[in-house]
C-alpha cells in the first residue's frame, strides 16, 4: 500500500504512534494561489478517533500530506455495521 495515498473512512492508520480509524477525509477548498503551478496536488484534512484503550474516542485532525502517519489497511467500516461518522 502506498503510503501517499489517502485514506478511506473506517481505515485504520497510525499517527503519532497511535493507532486511529479515518472517519472523513476533506480536500482543501482553498483556491491555489497564481503562483503555484497546476497539478500541484490538494492537501486534505483527515479527521480521525482513536482506537487505543486509553484514548478511545478521542479526535484529532490532520493535514494528511503533511502528517507522518502510517496506513494499516485494514477497514472496519462495514464491520457488523460500523459506520466511520459513529465515530466521532
């Protein structure tokens, strides 16, 4: 798995060395500045709630290329019917 690409709502990922599900994943509605040449990629905002026992529930959000995370890929979104948005 590529490590650059983006994440999928209920994938789990590491950040901060802490294992997190992805619950929504934001392009960037900015509009590029004029300067910046075209196929410049978007940033994206991931919003994340993390798995660990002694954090389970918490949120963070990230600036995904610019975050140091690693993609686990496993995905629990259709896991006996978890949906990404129950948790936040």
């Amino acid at each position: 798995m590529n490590p650059n690409s983006l994440p999928e709502p209920g994938q789990l990922v590491v950040v901060r060395d802490r294992p997190f599900v992805v619950v929504d994943v934001n392009a960037s509605g900015l509009p590029s500045p004029a300067t910046v040449q075209e196929g410049v990629k978007k940033y994206h905002l991931v919003s994340l709630s993390s798995v660990e026992d002694e954090g389970l529930g918490e949120e963070l959000s990230v600036i995904w290329e610019l975050a140091q995370v690693s993609l686990l890929g496993a995905n629990f979104a259709n896991f006996r019917g978890f949906s990404a948005r129950e948790a936040a």
